[in-house]
C-alpha cells in the first residue's frame, strides 16, 4: 500500500525488487569474480569452478592454455579471444562466437561447435577429432593442414567457404571419389 509524504501528500510506493533485476547483476560479478581469481596467472581456469554458460562475454580474453575441457560456453562471446594450446576437450560450444579467435594447436577433441560462428578463427594445428560442426559458420576459417577426418556434421558448403589446402584432411564421406576415399569399412 502506497503512504504519502507528510509535507507533500504525495504517493511514495517502496520499490519493488524483481527477481531478473537483482540476479543477472549478481550473476555476472559471480563469473566475472571467479574469473578474476582463476585467471590470475591466466592459465588456471578449472571448468569444473567457473559456470561459464549464460552468454559469457570473453572476447578477446588471453586464455592460452587454459584448461577447459568439458566448459559450458554455450552461446559464449569468443571473438578475437587467445586460445593457442587450450584444452577444449568435450567443451560446449553451442552457438558461441569465436570469429577471428585463435585457437592454434588447441586440443578441441569431441567438442560441440554446434551452430558455432567460425568466422576467420585460425584452427593451424588444432585437434579436431570427433568435433561436432553441425551448422557452424566456417566462411574464412584458417583449416590449412588439419585433420578433419574425424569430424563431424560437416557439409560440402560448410568446407567451400573455410580456407584449407591440399594437407587438410577431409571426412571421408566428403572426399571426392577417387581423391584418397578409404575403402575399408
């Protein structure tokens, strides 16, 4: 119920405290807190300590060498981040934006980059067994020399718009025949 002010007569009505206005902000200094802590010597993020769903907003962090594997960075902001040498094993992927990230001899086997934006991500050397690429964006990804022989999800369009050479593998069920097409089932 609304009081009135003494002097003015006015209605005052206390505020009301909705549970998104005070939980996003408390959210959000929650990871931004563990990841001050864990980056501290930015190279010690634990995916077990650091919730990192929820749109996490990383772009352009220094996280070479992190160790990530299994991380939940579904939707996560990614771009231009610094990620030679990490450990994305198993990491969720979905739907993040990694344009223009680094993620040079990263070990990314079995990850899910599902619907993932690619964009101009450098992946020289990465380890890209098993990873899932299902409607991911690789248009200018920098594929030169990996094997993706193990990859899946991959569509033709998907590798007519990445950069790669005559040193990267390709799955077999998207090689040309006759063009090194393994037989044995």
């Amino acid at each position: 119920m609304a009081r009135q002010h003494p002097q003015f007569w006015l209605p005052i009505q206390r505020p009301r405290w909705r549970t998104g206005s005070f939980v996003r902000p408390a959210a959000i200094c929650a990871v931004l807190a563990i990841l001050v802590w864990a980056l501290s010597d930015g190279r010690n993020l634990e995916a077990a300590s650091a919730p990192l769903s929820k749109r996490a907003i990383l772009a352009g962090a220094d996280l070479r060498g992190a160790d990530l594997q299994g991380a939940d960075l579904k939707g996560a902001n990614l771009q231009e981040a610094q990620l030679q040498g990490a450990n994305l094993q198993e990491a969720h992927l979905q739907g993040a934006d990694l344009q223009g990230a680094n993620l040079e001899n990263a070990q990314l086997q079995g990850a899910s980059l599902q619907g993932a934006n690619l964009q101009e991500a450098n992946f020289e050397g990465a380890d890209l067994r098993e990873t899932f690429f299902w409607q991911a964006n690789l248009q200018g990804a920098q594929l030169q020399g990996v094997d993706l022989s193990g990859a899946i999800g991959l569509r033709p369009q998907q590798i007519e718009s990445a950069v790669i050479d005559e040193k990267t593998r390709l799955p077999d069920y998207l090689r040309p025949p006759g063009r090194g097409r393994s037989t044995a089932r």
